[in-house]
C-alpha cells in the first residue's frame, strides 16, 4: 500500500483589488519601518499587513457604505466616514459606494424686535423641531413660520428671499 499525502501550500500574501467609485477615487497605503507606503491595484501584501483604504468623493456626493469582497459593510460615524483599515488575511477587494448628497439650505431669520413679538419656525412633520436661525434643513423640508406679535402689534407682511409677501388668509 502506497499512500502521499499533499500539503496546501501556505498563503502568505494577500492580493488587493481596489474598485474606482464612478463619482470619486479611492487610495490606499500602509505602514512600514514608520513610512507611508502606497498600495496600487493589484498589489500583492503579506498577511497581517493594515491597509488604510481612502475614498474622495466628487462634488455633490458622498460615502454610502463599503463592499468589501463583495459584502456591505456600514461607514463609520464621525470624521473618519471615508476611511476604512482592514488588516490583510488573504486577497481583499474594496468597493466604496457612493450615493447623492443630499441638498441642503441655511435658514436665515430676522425676528421682529423682541418688544414688537416673536417669530418661531418648526419641521411641519409633526416632530415640531425647532428651526434656529443658520440652520441647515434638507431640500424639500416643509417647515412653518409663525409671528406672535407682542400686545398691540400686529403682523404687516413677510420677508422672503428680500421679496415682500402679502398674508395669504390672515
């Protein structure tokens, strides 16, 4: 009786394939001996090795979630939402996506003097959130503004956008 038996051979390395974003690009480098190195599409890395992944999105987009081989994997909060290490334990594919940003406006207000009243503003979603003044709020948003004006006074017309606006039902 004759028997062999066959070893695997042993993975050392990693190979890294990187997908572009349609609307940005993606890098990537590592650390060795205290120095940054960049990684290159296809590159071949030793196991254990960290690579941080960067995406840049273009203008008006921004970081949806990974696919990281071919797995959705959530951002993270914070200042790092466009950065991702991953510590290579055999060939490693990373795949930013991209979505719209979503389009925002600053609020801009300008109360009538506080002895002439109040002017108050909130979503119209029903969470009745205040809106403050320099706030950013989603295109779309339905927002109300209301003036309670103080004793005596009462509303004349609004400002909007520097366009005088007659009241529309009182």
């Amino acid at each position: 009786v004759v028997s062999a038996k066959i070893k695997a051979p042993q993975i050392t390395d990693g190979k890294i394939t990187m997908i572009q974003p349609e609307h940005g690009s993606l890098t990537a480098y590592y650390i060795s001996n205290g120095k940054s190195v960049d990684v290159i599409d296809g590159a071949t890395l030793p196991l254990e090795t960290e690579v941080t992944f960067h995406v840049t999105p273009a203008a008006g987009y921004e970081m949806d979630y990974w696919l990281i081989n071919n797995v959705q994997t959530e951002i993270e909060t914070g200042s790092q939402v466009n950065n991702k290490t991953f510590t290579v334990e055999g060939d490693l594919k990373v795949q930013p996506v991209l979505k719209q940003s979503a389009v925002k406006y600053t609020i801009t207000m300008i109360p009538p003097k506080p002895e002439e009243g109040k002017l108050l503003s909130y979503y119209s979603d029903g969470d009745n959130e205040d809106i403050t003044n320099g706030m950013s709020v989603e295109k779309g948003a339905q927002i109300t503004f209301r003036v309670v004006p103080a004793e005596g006074y009462e509303m004349d017309y609004w400002l909007i956008n520097d366009k005088r606006e007659g009241l529309a039902g009182g």
